[in-house]
C-alpha cells in the first residue's frame, strides 16, 4: 500500500478548492478522471494510472487502486453508501466481479478523502447495469488535508471557456 504522508494533501486540497458549482450531470465522468490523474501527480511517483475495468491506478507492488468520487453520507458524513464499484460492461455479475485491492473515496464538496481496502467493502450487489457497495472508513483513514485559501479558479468555468473557444477556432 501507499504511504499516504508522501502525497502532497496540499495540492489536492488546492484542486478540491477549484471544483465547486457544478450543475451539469456529463461533467462527473471527466471529474472522476481529472481525479485519478491528480492521484498519479499527487502521489510522489507511487501510483500509476492504469485506467482498467475496476481499477484506475497500480502501485509499485502490483496493489491496484479504485478511484470514486463520492458523497460522504450518513450523521457524521463519513460512509460509502452506494458506491458504484464496477461499472456495466455487459451482464455485471457478482460472480465475475473482482475488487480493487484498495478504494480512493474523494468527497470534493466536503474536501474529505478516504481510503479502505477491499476487504472492508460490504453490501456488495448488482443494481441495474452497475455493481454497488457501501462503506465504513475507520477514523485514520481520512486523509487530513490541510486548510487552504480558495483559488480564484473554477475548474468548470474554464474546462467551459476552453471547449467553447476550442470551437470557435475551427
């Protein structure tokens, strides 16, 4: 596993700073990703992003990661609840499911992060064309990242103004 005091929390939580007022349901698939490549950047070179069916990121051992963005639910804001593990390829069948050997859980609007392994997953079924689980990270599981000035940037406002420029420069 990871050491987690070697990732730079500062800079996540500068990028966390960035991602408020999004209003736009399509715009999550490209959050979820823009978060993976951060824990790549963010890591200090121990993770890897690998993009696979179930599992974004590799460390050095071969350990495999699970990068979701989620809403902390429940009176203390610290559970998983309905986390979508596996996405529908096909059929999604508990029986082919193979779990990430850990599961990054980033709560950009709380600017909370966690992370369990797999064997803390529970609730574990198929919903639909997904596969869900839900989630109890224990206290020191929570990354503490620093408190941080906002940013006068908004990672929206100007994935926005590039596309639409990008356009009209066709």
């Amino acid at each position: 596993m990871i050491d987690f005091s070697r990732c730079q929390l500062h800079r996540f939580a500068r990028l966390m700073s960035t991602l408020s007022g999004n209003n736009d349901p399509t715009e999550y698939f490209d959050l979820g990703r823009m978060i993976e490549f951060a824990w790549q950047e963010y890591s200090d070179n121990q993770l890897t992003r690998i993009n696979e069916q179930g599992k974004d990121l590799i460390d050095a051992d071969g350990l495999t990661y699970e990068s979701k963005c989620i809403t902390f639910r429940n009176k203390g804001q610290n559970a998983a609840r309905g986390v979508i593990v596996a996405n529908g390829y096909g059929t999604p069948s508990l029986d082919r499911f193979t779990p990430a050997d850990y599961y990054l859980f980033t709560d950009y609007r709380k600017k909370k992060i966690a992370w369990v392994s797999s064997d803390q997953l529970y609730r574990i079924k198929v919903v639909g064309t997904t596969i869900t689980a839900s989630a109890d990270p224990h206290p020191d599981q929570f990354l503490n990242l620093p408190v941080v000035t906002p940013l006068q940037r908004n990672f929206f406002e100007d994935k926005h103004t590039f596309t639409m420029r990008y356009i009209s420069e066709m």
